[in-house]
C-alpha cells in the first residue's frame, strides 16, 4: 500500500513562497511512476497545478502557475516536491499530491490518479 503524506504548507503573504514536499512511505509498483500536485481551494473544483515524469525529464503545469510553481522528485528520498513563487490569495487551498504508474504523456486528470495523500494547507494572506 502506497502511502503520500505531504507536508509544508503554512500561512504566506501575498507575494511570498512555500515548499510543499509530498513523501512516499512504500512502493507496490515499481520505482517508475509519474507524480502530480493537485489543489482544492474553498467551494472550488479540485484543479490540477503540476506534474512530473518518473524520470523528472518533464514537467507540466497549467497556465495559471507556469513559471511560478516548480515541481522536482528526488526518487532516491521517495519525495516529489512542488515550489510555490509569488502566492495570490485566490491561491489558498488544500494541496494534494498523487501518484499513476508511468504512461506515455503527462496527465492533468486527477481521475488518472490512484494514490492521493491527505493533503497540507496552504493559506495566502493579501
């Protein structure tokens, strides 16, 4: 049984920065899977943020984050992490991390996921 449990999230300024950090205890597939941040902010839709190959070759994240959100994976540690620049308030919400075996192409659908973790707080203050 896999299990993610994330970690980092706090309460940040409007402007300011995080480091989520999502750590996985064990592994029924093998090392290669394909990893992704979700999030899920008050009466909001769970909406995706970013994902990253098993490799950490590539990355994808949507418009909204591009170019302010970083995700990396250290497969050694079993964690995959995701940095948050320039937070906006619109941006606090729970942030989950989860897990699909390795495909060919990246996915945004949280459907495609099988292993989530219980999710950290992220609060942006304006």
């Amino acid at each position: 049984q896999v299990q993610l449990k994330e970690s980092g999230g706090g309460l940040v300024q409007a402007g300011g920065s995080l480091r989520l950090s999502c750590a996985a205890s064990e592994r029924t597939f093998s090392n290669k899977y394909d990893m992704g941040w979700f999030r899920q902010g008050p009466g909001k839709e769970r909406e995706f943020v970013a994902a990253i190959r098993w490799s950490g070759e590539s990355a994808d994240y949507p418009d909204s984050v591009k170019g302010r959100f970083f995700i990396s994976r250290d497969n050694a540690k079993k964690t995959v992490y995701l940095d948050m620049n320039s937070l906006k308030p619109e941006e606090t919400a729970v942030y989950y991390c989860a897990e699909r075996p390795m495909s060919p192409k990246l996915s945004r659908k949280g459907s495609e996921y099988i292993y989530w973790g219980q999710g950290t707080q992220v609060t942006v203050s304006s």
